[in-house]
C-alpha cells in the first residue's frame, strides 16, 4: 500500500454535470482511487480525467453506471468478472495488489444479489466493494431495515465481510423522511482494521455524500509530478543584460580546456540566475476551468451554507432553501461555462496561433493537465531499461580503432567555423532541455567572446575525444500510450531528452554529414526517408504508378510490407562505423560520430528519487537529429543486396518488396527470392524483421485471386487484401474506398472541434474556422488521395460530402445551401480540382530530378492508357501537362544545394541593406551618389533588376555604370520575378569575374534576393540553383581576391544606375537573349495554382448556371481570397450575410421552398 493514502466514494448522478466538482475533491484529497456511480454516459461517449485512468461499465440507455478513477501513479490492472445481467452496474480492478469493486443496483432483488454472491466467490483477496445496494439496515445506519437489506446481511456473513460505514448518512434526505445509508463500502477482515470511514458534509450538487477512506498512515504523495526542466521565467527584455554578463565572465576564464565543459554550463546557469526569475513548481492540482470567477467561488460558499443549516435544523423551510439554492448553482455554472466558451470563442482571430486554440479547448474541457506525467510504475523501470538497452555489453568494443584517410573533401575535416554554429543556433528553438535545465535559447543569445568559446570548446573536445559525460547522457522518459494497459511495459512510449549542447554538436556534424553523403550520391535511390527534397509521396507514387502499369499490362502484383523489429535501437555500431569508412567520410565526422554514441548513458525518470542507469552499446540515440541519416548511412547497401528479381522501396526503416508478372506464382518467386536475400543482409547487419507486423498484400484485376505462400525465415507473413502503407491504405484492387473510408472516420472526429469552436450564430470568426478547417479537416482530406484517383466514385463521393459539411460549420450556412456556392463562398475548391492540384505540385517537384524513377514509370504509363475509357490517373494528368510546357526546365543529379561545394555553402556575402535613402526624399539621387562615393569609392558600380511583362515573359537587365554595358536577358513565362532578380545577381558576378573587377558593388531593389543570399545556405530551400550558383561565384570571386559587394537600393525613387537596370528589364521581356530559355523547378510551383483557379473558374461558370445561381448572379468568377477575410464582423452577421448570398435563408421566401412557411394573403 505504498501509493494508498486516500480513497473517495461518491453517488455522484452524472459525471459529466459534476466533473468540476469531482475535480476540486480530487484537488481537496488526492485520492488514489475514486468510485463513482450512477455516471449517467453512454459507451461511445470519451471521459477523462487529467491524472487518472478510468474503468467504466455504463449503460445503453445512458443511466445507470459505474467508474474507477484511479490515479496514473498506482500500478493498476482491469479484473474481469464474470457475465451478469442488466440489473445492476459493476467494475473492478487490482491495484497495487488490491481489488476494487464499483457497483451500483438501482432496484434491489433476489436474482441480482445471487449474482452479487457469485461475483464475491471469484474475488481475489483482499478487496473492497463500493458503491450504492439501495438496500437498507440499521446495521449501517439506517433508520429502518428492509428483506434486502437482510440478505445483503446474509452475503456479508456468509464471505465473513465487514463494512466500513460508521452509521453517518450518505443521501440527502427530506425533513421527515427516515435516514438513508444506501452507499456501503465494504472490505475484507484484514483491510477493515488499519481503514477510517467518513462522510463530508456538502453533497457538491448531487443528493449523496461523498465518502472518504483513509488509511492509517498520511504517505508522501507519490502522484508523479513532471515540473518543466526549463527553471527559469524567459523575459525577452532582458536578453541584452544576459549576453552582457556572459561576455564578462568569459573575459575572466582561462583558456578552454575539456574540464571547461563544466565551467562554461555554470557560467550560462548563473547568468541566468542573475538574470531572470526562478519559475515555480508545479502543483500537483488539477487547475480551475477558465471560466470560473469570484461569483462562483461565492455560490460554492453559499451553497455549503445552506447545507449546513439544513443538516443543523431539518426543516421544510430550510430544505426548500437549500433546492433553491442548489439549483441556482447549477444554472450559474452552466450559464457560466457557455459564457466563457463563447468569449473565448469571439476572442480568436486568423492571427491567434494554432496551438493557442488547441491549449484553450483542452483547458475547458480540463482534457489535459501537464502537471501530472503518465509515467511508468518504479517495479517496471528495470523491466522497460531492458527493453531499450541489455544489461550487459560485449568485452571486447571493436569500434574504438580510428582511421585517417585521404578525403574528397578535405574542409570537412578541419574543426567547425563560427558561421557553421551560427547557423545551427539561428535556426533552433527551445524545446524540453536535458538534465542541465539549459535550453537553446541561453546559446543562441551569447555574444561574440561566449561563441567563439563555446566554438573552441566544442572543437578541442571533438579533436581529443575526450566527450564529457553529460553530452554522452540521456534522460528517458515513459509516457504511457493512449488507451493502454498501465502494467505493461510495452505501452509505454519513450521519450528522451538530451543536453542541448550536445544537439548543437548533433547538428554541426549533421550538416557536414548529410552534405557528403548527398554530394556523393552514396545513398539508395530508393530510399526516400528523411532526405531534403524527398517525402512520402515519392514511395507511394512509384508503388501506385507500378501497380497501374502491371493492371495495363494485365499482370497481378506480389508486394511484401516488412516491418523491421526496434530497426533504430539494433544498430550495430561497429558496423555503422566501418560503412562510414567504407565511403571515406572525413575522419573528424566519423571519429566525432564514434566518441559520442559510445557508451551512451540512458537515466530512467520515473518521477522519483529511484532514477536507474544503463549503458547503452548498441542502437542510434531517439530524438537525434543526426539518427535518420545515419540509419540511412547503414542501410545503403540493403537495394543491392536483395537482387533484381524484385522491386524495392524504403522510408527509413519502411520496406516494401514487390513483383509483377502474368502469372501470381512467378511473381511470389521473386519475391520470396528477395526475402531469403533480405534475410542474409539482416543477419549480417544485426537486424531482423518482424513477421507478424508484416503484410503481403497480391494487387490484382482478377476477381479470383490466387492463394499466396510467403514465408520469412520459416515464419509465414499474413497475407490481407489491404494494407496501411505509410498512412495511405492501399487495397488489392486499388479503388481507394478503404483509405477513403478512413480518412472520413478520422476527419469525424476533427469535425467535433469545428463545432466546438462555432456555431450557426456564436462563435469563432469564419476566418479562423476556415484556418482549423484546412489544419485539421482538408490536410486529412488531401493525404495520399491523389495517389488513388480515379478510384471508387462512392468512397471520393463521401470525401465531398465531409467537405459541404465542415464549409457548413465554418461558414454558418443552412443545410440546403448548394456546394458549389458553399465552396466558392469560403474559397475552398472542390476536392477533385485539389486532388489535381497536389498531383500538379508534387509531378513539377519530381521533375527536377532527372533520374528520378517515377518519371519512366509514368512515361510508360502515358502509352498504355490513352485507349483506355477510364478517367486518366492524377499523377498521369500532371506528368502530361508538364510536357506541354515550351521551355526545358533544369533538372539536376543531385538538389542543388548538396550540388554546390560545401566551401561556397559556408560563404557570408557582404551586404549593405540600407544606404539611407528614403523613397519619398525628392534628393534621392544625389544623396545616394554622396553615400557610394564615400562608401565605395573607385569601386565599380552594377545595377540589376526583373521585370515580368503582361505577356508572362521576365525579363532581366544589368547595367555596369562606369562602362556603360548593358545585358538584356529573357526567361520563360512560367519564371518568377524572384528568379530574376536573383538571375541578375548572378550576371553580374559573371561580368566580374569576365572582366576581372577587383572591385564591384552590385545594386539591386529586391530585398527577398539579397535576404536569401544572407541566409545560411544549409537553410535555403534546396532547389534555388541560383541561389547557390551566385554563392559559388563568390567563392570564385574571392579565391581571386575580387571584392564584391551587394547593396539594396529603394525602387522607383530616381536613382539613376537603378532607373537604367529598371528599363532595361522592361525591355528584355520582348528582346532579351533566350539563351538559357530554361525553367527553374521552384518557379514550377505556382503553376498549379493558376491551372486550379482557372479549373475552378471553368467548373463555377458551368454549374453556377444550374446551383448556387443566387451566388453566381453576385460573384460570377472565383475569388482568391473570402469576403470576409479582413473584416471583424461578429459571427451572427456574417453568418446572417452568407446566408442572404447564398439565397438559404430563414426568410419566408426560402422558407417556403422547403415546405416550411405557409403565406397567408390576405
């Protein structure tokens, strides 16, 4: 009983009406256990809790029931018992060794109590039984007896039972009424000795009495209570004395040694004491719900008055008060809980962050309390240490022999720069910290002197190998699983937290890693997991388009899904190092990689003082950024290895084998000649699938599929007819209903948080509705959709009908209100024309790619189809309106950011963003000649702009001043200005180099381009070639000692060099150079938007004519944006103007149509 203290009984008629109040005893008390009856819900209705797991048996008809609260700190499993009727309500549990009976019987009788003995006979002991018999005895207080309360006797003398009451009454009872003592709790000889019974004396809005047990020792509270790591109270004010007072004491450190580790943490931990303010610890009490005020604390007080008045005088007068009173309570509650939701509701605009809405929706529903961590019973710790790490190690370590070798990049094995750390800490932000309590932020805002110590602390350390134990240390975390057993180790989920001085380090060699790996093309081209430019959608592209041209073809498709058993924690490291020597990375990264995964400590948090250790000599950190890529570094010999025979994808650790052929049984064969090749690389890598979390699912036209016969290492993999790939469901005949199916259940539940948040006249602004919408409902709606179309008609038409339903709810338009004006009111196009567009946006990605293997597959496909009668795939669509467009676009080996050397990537151009120029100064041009000379006197001046002309074209001009040489160059429709802004920074660099400038000043009026020539490159989006190629121009320019700067100039203010570049652009889209005449694949993405809205157009002019024509006569084309987008009328006006817009309306006219409103003329 280490965890007992107190538990709480209660007759509580409706769980949901007193949840509140259930809290605020829980507040109060702290009970281990709380036994309610009469819960009054339904089976399918969700109730929680924070901090308790809850056993319920509830009724059908939604009364009756009963439930077990019991605290996530105790240990605790569900006790079956045996069938019994509906008469009566039962629950039991084993906690902490004792069994815990809920029980509620509404009308007594003889059958229920014989199914009462039988329930007692299977009881383990010792146990307790609470809860409401209805039956009533003096023996227990009350005023008279009854034959049921005689044969309750019976049960209870016959199992030698004793009960706990002490003769206080536990129902509220009318003056003149006898006494009633109707809830018992009762308990075995051995418990009922060291236990104290009573009552309290506000029955907290219901007509029982809550009853609390205790036992005889108060025990420490044990409720596991997780206070943030994060210790301090951030002011953002205050950034500038911290960074102060770190530069400070820097100045009075010796030189960095690796004992400095310690030094540098507390110098970073007191600056911050001095700083800024300790937070509080948390509390272990559940909090108030937002909406409780001053006037409810005051109805509390009134209501406990009135109880004790009726409880000293038991008169009619007092009784009557205490109804009244007790019923006014109830009212102000429920009047105040919608009060509060609907303000809350009004206070959200488009701006309020996402996270912000769903804090607050938890909070009213009290759905979540961080306080109270769903951690891991201490007699488990070592049980799920060992699932993580052995507890015990080989002797002999083989990785601890270090290599030097010739690289193909020898900057990579030099120490870390100062604009490599930057740019990690510039793009980081705080999250949960390790064990230090330090968190990003006290890095990111060091000064000069604290980074480069920090930098040369980092270097030395990596260069010795002598790697602190804290970098090397790990708190783990188990949080329970939703909707799992507590005594089960497996249900528990771990989550890790690591020093974030050690992250930084994780991203430093990240960075340089991934480069390498991806500059040397040494990872599969199959493996599409955690790579920049790759996703999801790649795999499921190439599987589907697969399939379509094996059911073309009239052949079937074999597949094999694998699951690999713990794939991240079972790597080997001896063997993850010498791959990493088999492809040569650099020493420093591999020397680096191998000191900080050796014995790795992992510490166990189980929200005490008993936090058990291990080490761990196997397996890739959670939670590490750099544990993708090198899982991917280990696995990139895994497509070679498994053969021609079949076909192989990977996302990570996801596989799927697959085959196709004529006949199903060749197919097999190849399969099955994959898997037993699979099976020499798993063995020889420390790795093993899991067969029964493997599916083979046979993809076939034939309506009498053949029986398959796949077996891995002996073991047979189920065989079904569909599968959950990577979150899309695909089935054997790829008609896309299953996955359709389950993408509508999973959207009915994000639906609920729609109508929670606004109703017809109430509510949040549309605005925002429409932004939960997109985040909750359509992201749903779109994934892996476009893969499956054209599928089944039935399963998309349920998709759309998902759609009109939550436009409905955003938009507060009646049920009648036709889709396509719903859709155009709220600017949400239909879901086939979007299924399109995300088709269009991944092809156009693709296609960067010239190797990419989706885009044969598709050619292939595109020859096979068009006698089909069948509507064309989507993917298929988009492929064949990329080649219709005129000009070429660039495609690449490799994305263009690990195309670039890593040299260029780490360039910091100099750049000036403001010369004080003012567009409205009528002095512009000679004051901005006055700041050059002065600034760069004798320096070559280059002007540069883009302009995009009504024809589509872009064109590009650059002017060199001094010589009075002009370029003109053209680029295709489909560019951006973007790109020729940054077109024209590249030209110039060229025309320095050309002309051999020693130095230049290039100015241009883009700020986007100059902010991205600024960014760390590592954070660019990867595919601007551009971009990069100016940053590699740099390189060059520098190698030569050339000096370029760049200099942002205000638009159309007079200057004179940027008036030239200004017309020369407008002039080179009708004469510029074609030569390159080339798209850019980043340009590509904006044409699905403008092939969508014209779609769109198209779709609205034909049906508006049909439904939706009171919409149509008011809005013939498709907006981009909704009407009510900038506006901050309230929810019942624009509610009230959609409706009038839509012609569905309340008035009579409308009413009338739907056979509601009858006019009488008179």
């Amino acid at each position: 009983m280490a965890n007992m203290d107190k538990l709480v009984q209660w007759n509580c008629r409706s769980i949901i009406n007193k949840k509140h109040e259930i809290i605020h005893i829980i507040n109060t008390f702290n009970p281990f256990i709380f036994s309610l009856s009469e819960t009054w819900l339904k089976p399918d209705f969700v109730f929680k809790i924070p901090g308790y797991s809850c056993l319920r048996e509830d009724r059908a008809d939604g009364y009756g029931g009963v439930c077990l609260l019991i605290r996530n700190s105790s240990t605790f499993s569900s006790f079956p018992l045996p069938s019994h009727s509906n008469c009566f309500s039962v629950i039991a549990a084993i906690v902490d060794g004792i069994c815990f009976v809920s029980i509620y019987v509404p009308h007594p009788s003889l059958q229920i109590f014989n199914e009462i003995k039988n329930l007692i006979s299977v009881l383990p002991r010792p146990f307790m039984i609470l809860g409401d018999f209805n039956s009533h005895h003096t023996s227990w207080g009350s005023s008279v007896s009854n034959s049921y309360g005689y044969e309750l006797l019976d049960i209870l003398d016959m199992y030698s039972l004793c009960i706990l009451n002490s003769g206080s009454p536990t129902r509220l009872t009318k003056p003149g009424e006898v006494i009633s003592a109707i809830d018992l709790s009762i308990c075995t000889p051995q418990l009922a000795s060291s236990l104290s019974w009573s009552t309290l004396c506000s029955t907290y809005n219901s007509d029982h009495y809550p009853i609390i047990i205790s036992f005889p020792c108060k025990k420490k509270d044990t409720m596991c209570i997780q206070n943030s790591r994060l210790k301090h109270k951030i002011i953002d004010s205050k950034w500038s004395q911290y960074t102060l007072l770190i530069e400070e004491k820097i100045n009075n450190c010796s030189e960095v040694n690796v004992i400095d580790n310690n030094y540098f943490k507390a110098i970073l931990l007191e600056s911050a004491d001095n700083v800024f303010p300790k937070k509080k610890p948390r509390s272990n009490k559940l909090s108030s719900p937002p909406w409780w005020d001053e006037e409810c604390t005051n109805a509390i007080q009134k209501r406990k008055a009135a109880e004790r008045n009726y409880r000293n005088n038991m008169s009619m007068k007092n009784y009557e008060a205490l109804m009244t009173i007790m019923k006014e309570v109830r009212k102000l509650f429920k009047k105040k809980k919608f009060d509060g939701w609907r303000k809350f509701c009004s206070t959200i605009s488009p701006e309020t962050h996402a996270t912000v809405i769903w804090r607050n929706i938890k909070r009213f529903r009290s759905a979540v309390n961080p306080s109270n961590a769903l951690l891991l019973p201490i007699e488990l710790a070592d049980q799920f240490l060992d699932r993580l790490a052995p507890p015990s190690a080989p002797l002999n370590d083989p990785i601890l022999s270090y290599k030097q070798y010739n690289s193909d990049a020898p900057s990579l094995n030099l120490t870390f720069t100062l604009v490599e750390l930057k740019g990690v800490l510039n793009h980081v932000k705080d999250s949960a910290p390790g064990e230090d309590g330090i968190p990003y932020s006290f890095l990111s805002h060091l000064g000069e002197k604290g980074l480069n110590y920090f930098l040369n602390l980092i270097n030395k350390i990596l260069l010795t190998g002598d790697i602190p134990p804290s970098w090397r240390s790990q708190i783990v975390l188990p949080f329970l699983k939703p909707s799992k057993v507590q005594s089960d180790i497996k249900s528990y989920r771990p989550i890790v937290l690591s020093s974030v001085i050690t992250k930084v380090v994780e991203h430093l060699i990240k960075n340089r890693l991934e480069w390498y790996i991806e500059n040397n093309e040494y990872l599969s081209q199959t493996q599409f997991g955690f790579r920049k430019g790759k996703s999801v959608g790649d795999n499921l592209g190439i599987l589907v388009t697969d399939i379509r041209n094996a059911f073309s073809d009239k052949k079937s498709v074999v597949a094999a899904f694998l699951d690999i058993n713990s794939a991240y924690d079972n790597v080997l490291l001896h063997i993850l190092k010498s791959k990493l020597d088999k492809l040569k990375v650099p020493y420093f990264l591999t020397n680096s990689i191998v000191n900080l995964l050796s014995e790795r400590k992992i510490i166990l948090d189980v929200g005490g003082p008993y936090k058990p250790s291990r080490l761990v000599w196997r397996g890739l950190p959670q939670g590490s950024v750099l544990s993708p890529l090198l899982y991917n570094i280990y696995t990139y010999d895994l497509e070679g290895s498994v053969g021609d025979s079949a076909s192989l994808l990977q996302y990570a650790d996801d596989l799927v084998i697959y085959a196709s052929d004529m006949s199903v049984s060749t197919a097999e064969r190849y399969v099955s000649s994959s898997l037993s090749l699979l099976k020499i690389w798993m063995d020889a890598n420390g790795l093993d699938l899991s067969p029964s979390k493997s599916t083979v699912v046979l993809f076939t036209k034939s309506r009498t599929p053949c029986s398959l016969n796949i077996t891995y290492d002996g073991d047979i993999l189920p065989i079904r007819n569909q599968v959950k790939f990577l979150g899309a469901i695909l089935d054997s005949k790829l008609t896309g209903q299953p996955h359709c199916e389950f993408v509508v259940s999973k959207c009915e539940r994000n639906l609920n948080m729609l109508r929670c948040l606004g109703g017809v006249w109430w509510g949040a602004h549309p605005a925002t509705l429409r932004l939960v919408y997109n985040a909750v409902i359509r992201s749903v709606l779109d994934f892996g959709t476009f893969f499956l179309d054209p599928g089944n008609v039935a399963g998309f038409r349920k998709l759309d009908l998902m759609q009109s339903r939550a436009l409905r709810i955003v938009s507060g338009a009646m049920k009648s209100s036709p889709v396509n004006a719903l859709q155009i009111e709220c600017c949400d196009p239909p879901l086939n024309l979007r299924r399109q567009y995300l088709s269009d946006r991944f092809i156009f990605r693709i296609v960067q790619f010239h190797n990419h293997p989706l885009i044969s597959k598709l050619e292939f496909l595109s020859k096979k189809v068009p006698s089909s009668h069948k509507p064309l795939p989507c993917l298929l669509k988009s492929f064949l309106k990329f080649k219709q467009l005129q000009a070429p676009t660039h495609s690449f080996q490799v994305l263009p950011l690990f195309g670039a050397s890593y040299d260029s990537l780490l360039l910091s151009p100099v750049i000036c963003f403001s010369l004080g120029i003012e567009k409205s100064d009528f002095n512009a041009n000679e004051n901005f000649n006055c700041n050059v000379n002065s600034k760069w006197p004798n320096w070559h001046q280059i002007y540069t702009d883009a302009s995009k002309h009504s024809s589509g074209c872009v064109g590009v001009g650059v002017y060199h001043k001094q010589y009075n040489i002009v370029q003109k160059i053209k680029l295709p429709p489909e560019s951006s200005v973007f790109t020729g802004e940054c077109f024209g920074l590249l030209k110039a660099l060229e025309y320095v180099l050309s002309f051999k400038l020693k130095k230049t000043v290039v100015f241009t009026d883009s700020l986007s381009a100059l902010q991205s020539l600024a960014k760390f490159s590592l954070k660019l989006n990867p595919f601007f070639h551009v971009i990069f190629e100016c940053k590699r121009k740099l390189l060059h320019c520098q190698s030569h000692n050339y000096l370029v700067s760049f200099c942002w100039v205000p638009s159309h203010c007079g200057i004179s060099g940027n008036v030239k570049a200004d017309s020369l652009a407008n002039s080179a889209t009708v004469t510029g150079d074609v030569y390159p005449y080339k798209n850019f694949g980043h340009d590509l993405a904006a044409l699905p938007g403008i092939c969508l809205h014209k779609s769109w157009n198209m779709c609205w002019e034909e049906s508006g004519r049909i439904k939706g024509r009171f919409l149509y006569a008011i809005q013939s084309s498709v907006p981009r944006k909704p009407w009510f987008a900038k506006l901050s009328f309230g929810k019942t006006a624009t509610s009230t103007i959609i409706r009038m817009r839509l012609g569905h309306n309340s008035l009579p006219v409308h009413l009338h149509k739907l056979v509601s409103f009858v006019f009488y003329y008179l």
